[in-house]
C-alpha cells in the first residue's frame, strides 16, 4: 500500500503545527522523463489542500487522469534544498 491522501493531510498538518515555510509535492507524469516538483508556501497551504483533496483521489492519482498523474511525494521544510534533498531521496517504485 503506497502513499494516500491521509498522508498528504497529515504532512501539511505536521508543516502547520511546526511552523515551516513550504511544502513539496513530488508529481509523476506519464510520458515525461522526470517527476516534477511543486513547492507552496505556508501562505497556500490551506488552499492548496483543499484543492489537492478535490482533485486527487485517495490513492494520489489526478481524477481527471488517473494512468498519467500521481503524487509520489512530499515533504515539508525551511528552505527550497530541505525539500529538494528529501524528495530526490525517494525510490519511486511502479
């Protein structure tokens, strides 16, 4: 069983109560050579959970293409190279 939308929660939960600037979503896109790296700051984080909640499924695939987009990571930091050593740290596994 791989990541879920109660994971993605509580990862902006736990950025929330700890006060960290950006959180980093790891995206998956058929076709493309390497996943893409989206980074929000603390200002977006309510907003773009909400959105993240509407858009993906439970299991992380974009509803409106679920074979092409997936979010297969995030993390939270205080700086742009928190988040970018975190996510380049994960295996990403199909």
């Amino acid at each position: 069983m791989g990541l879920r939308i109660e994971n993605l929660k509580v990862c902006f939960k736990n950025a929330k109560i700890n006060n960290f600037k950006y959180i980093g979503i790891k995206v998956w896109m058929a076709d493309f050579e390497k996943c893409e790296v989206i980074i929000n700051p603390i200002e977006n984080f309510d907003k773009k959970l909400e959105y993240y909640q509407v858009a993906y499924n439970d299991d992380l695939t974009l509803k409106s293409a679920q074979d092409k987009v997936k979010i297969v990571g995030f993390t939270y930091g205080n700086s742009y190279q928190d988040i970018e050593d975190d996510l380049e740290s994960l295996k990403i596994i199909f």
